[in-house]
C-alpha cells in the first residue's frame, strides 16, 4: 500500500503538471477566449483543497462511532474482536471514563507483533500494555490538508491517523480514507482542467 501511495502521489503530479502545461500553452495561443481565467486560479480551486474535516464529513456517522474507541483496561481480545467486527484496523485508545481523552492507539500491527510473535495472550493482556502511546503518535488536525496527511502517512509507514481538535479527539482516518480523498479532488482537477481547455470557464 504505501509503495502504490507514492507511486501515486508521483504519477498524480505528473499527469496535473502536464494538464497544466497544456492549459499555459493554449491559454498563450487564445488569450482573447480565455481572458476571463487563469492557470494559476484554477490551480487554487482544485488541488490540495481538500481537507481532514472534508474527509470526516464524507464518512458520515462512521467518523465518530463508538466502536472506533477502547480503553487502557480493556484486553488485547476485546480490542481485536471489535476491530474484526466493524472491520477497522486500528481503535483509539483512552482512559477509562475519560471517551475523549486520547491515550493512545492500538493496531493490527500493534496485535501481530506483541502477542502473536511473542507468544502472549490477548485475554490475559491489557490494551494499555501494547498500544502506542499519545506520545508517540502522529495525529492531524481537521484543517490539515489531505495531501499533507498522506505524506505523514507515507512517511512514518502508519495507516491510521487520530484526527484532533481543541486537544480532544473527534474522529480518525485510514490511509484508505486519504487516497480515495485525493483520488477524488484529482478527477474533480482534471474534468476543471478539460473544461477550462474547451472553453467552459
């Protein structure tokens, strides 16, 4: 996944600037027609507009179920059967009683390798025993740009990301989340991009 991230975020850039170069040229060639736009401002409207809080929007009640929290004393099975059950990788961690305060995040990952690998049990272990702890992770927060939150993503090979807010958490998005994200703005980019080449804007 986070190889077809890059190669994305690659390709992605490649195809805009292209697009772009194409506008630039027709825009040289017809500048009475085009008068009224501007590369630049298209640029503005599309690319890296959208945002974490964009993303949460677009999920709907799925971006603040309850299922997506679990507690430090809750056990290692009790957390894996809830993320098989609402078919997340990852839960957020907080303190007993305290739904908002961020402890932490425990993974898939988190599960494979401190009890798989090393042979312990996930009913006898407590989540707060092998979760990342608050700080150690990397969160964003709902203004953050979407194209920023997949370099942080990419870069410290994570696939999930608290999002918070006023130091409390609201919601969380998977590396799944981001892409289809951006996959989005690009097609939105590119049909702004046609209509501005056959003269729509």
């Amino acid at each position: 996944m986070q190889g077809a991230v890059k190669s994305f975020m690659l390709h992605g850039n490649t195809i805009r600037n292209a697009v772009l170069q194409h506008v630039r040229l027709a825009n040289a060639v017809l500048p009475m027609r085009f008068e009224s736009a501007s590369p630049a401002k298209i640029e503005e409207q599309g690319f890296e507009s959208t945002t974490i809080a964009d993303v949460l929007k677009s999920k709907g009640k799925s971006a603040d179920g309850s299922w997506l929290w679990c507690t430090t004393e809750d056990t290692v099975y009790d957390a894996v059967k809830s993320m098989t059950q609402h078919n997340v990788g990852a839960l957020v961690v907080v303190k007993p009683g305290e739904q908002k305060s961020l402890a932490g995040i425990i993974t898939e990952r988190d599960y494979l390798r401190k009890i798989i690998v090393q042979g312990r049990s996930s009913k006898s272990t407590k989540v707060g025993d092998i979760m990342t702890e608050e700080n150690k992770l990397i969160t964003v927060m709902p203004g953050t740009r979407v194209l920023k939150a997949m370099q942080l993503m990419t870069d410290n090979r994570i696939r999930h990301i608290p999002v918070i807010k006023d130091k409390e958490m609201i919601g969380m998005v998977s590396i799944g989340d981001v892409v289809r994200a951006v996959v989005v703005e690009h097609r939105h980019e590119v049909d702004r991009l046609n209509a501005y080449i056959q003269g729509g804007y």
